[in-house]
C-alpha cells in the first residue's frame, strides 16, 4: 500500500538555523514526490516537485530512493517559512496520498 | 481567476442533519478532488473526479457520504446524517489532471455539534 510518513509533527527551530524536514515514503512503483506548503490564513500550494530539481524559496528536496526518502531542506530558516508542510506522493491516475503533515515553527 | 471556490467557508450544524459542501474548481481544469484534514489523520483523499466521472472513491468514510460533479463547474460533498466525527476541514481541489499541480481552496470548516 502507498504510504507517507512524516515523523515529526512540529518542528521549532531559531531563525538562522537549517531546517530538515522528513519524509518517507512507501511505494513499490516509480514515485512522484511532492511538497506542499499551508501558510497561516492561506490556501495549502505547491512548493516543489522532485522531477523539477528546483529551489523554491531556498528550499530542496532530493528524493533518494535507496532511503524510500524526500527530505525537505533549507540551510538558513527565516520567520516567514513557518508553516503547515505536508508531503504527498503521486501513485498515477493523478492521485495524491499525503503525509500528515509537519509544522514548522521558526522564533526569531 | 478567483481560483478553486468552497461555499460555505463555515459551517456548524447539529448531529443528524444533513450537510452540502460546494465546490467550483478552476475554469479548465478536468480533475476535480475532495480531501477531509483533521489533526489525527492530516490531509485524506476522500473521491476525485475526472471530466466529471468519479474515478476513487475508495477514500469515502461509509455510506452516510456522497459526492456528485453534475457538469465541469460544480461539484458537492454530502454527509447525511452528519455526526460529531465528521467534523474537520474539507478542501476542494483542481488539476488540468496528469501528475499536475492540484490548486486547492480555501476550505470548510465543518462542526458538528
């Protein structure tokens, strides 16, 4: 069965600081993984998608598929990236199996 | 584009009644998603549409919920009759399908009392 798994269920960190947040997936086909974001008061957004390969905002995801893992990373954490993170994997057919989610908070 | 719409954005009703949550997804898109997010469970897929044919359902908690999308612009999640568990968040989601961006709205927060 497809599952995510996000270990943490808040993160508190200080402004500065790196940011990992975890993800581990289980899926016995060729995984399409994602992050999503939902900022306080906002609608829950695309952040990045590991076939892009892109830094969103300073963030990265490297999926490893030794590890079944599509940690989230950020070396230098800022208030405004706290947050809801949730990440979801694609198993086709345009469906999305989510994590339950990591809240990230970062103090100044 | 005002994006995905979800009407109501609140709503409290007392155990046994019936429950409507609407959606209007974004013009042009082909797939159409209803997920529930408590704190227990995060973000669950309940059913997703494509061109209006629902394709899984398989996420619907048990028959007291029901979901239609009568044309490409209008959807709707009903719970009857409703109990105090159901109460959580229902989001309404987008795509123009494939493994493509979903576009979510803003939500239903739902209270059964």
């Amino acid at each position: 069965a497809q599952r995510v798994t996000q270990p943490e269920k808040l993160l508190s960190v200080f402004k500065g600081a790196p940011v990992e947040l975890k993800c581990n997936y289980s899926y016995s086909g060729s995984p399409e993984l994602f992050w999503y974001v939902q900022y306080s008061r906002q609608r829950l957004q695309l952040l990045l998608r590991h076939i892009s390969r892109e830094s969103i905002k300073g963030f990265t995801a490297d999926l490893n598929k030794g590890e079944t893992s599509f940690h989230l990373k950020k070396p230098f954490a800022q208030e405004e990236d706290s947050a809801m993170y949730y990440c979801a994997l694609s198993t086709g057919f345009q469906k999305l199996v989510f994590g339950t989610g990591t809240r990230l908070l970062v103090s100044p | 584009d005002a994006g995905v719409i979800q009407s109501p954005r609140h709503e409290v009703t007392e155990m046994g009644q019936e429950v409507t949550l609407r959606c209007k997804p974004i013009s042009g898109h082909n797939s159409l998603f209803w997920y529930r997010q408590t704190m227990m469970r995060g973000l669950e897929l309940l059913i997703y549409f494509n061109n209006n044919v629902p394709i899984d359902d398989s996420g619907m908690p048990e028959d007291r919920f029901s979901a239609k999308m009568p044309n490409a612009s209008f959807s709707t999640l009903k719970i009857q009759p409703s109990e105090p568990r159901d109460s959580a968040v229902y989001f309404c989601a987008s795509s123009s399908g494939g493994p493509n961006e979903q576009y979510f709205g803003p939500g239903t927060r739902l209270t059964v009392t």
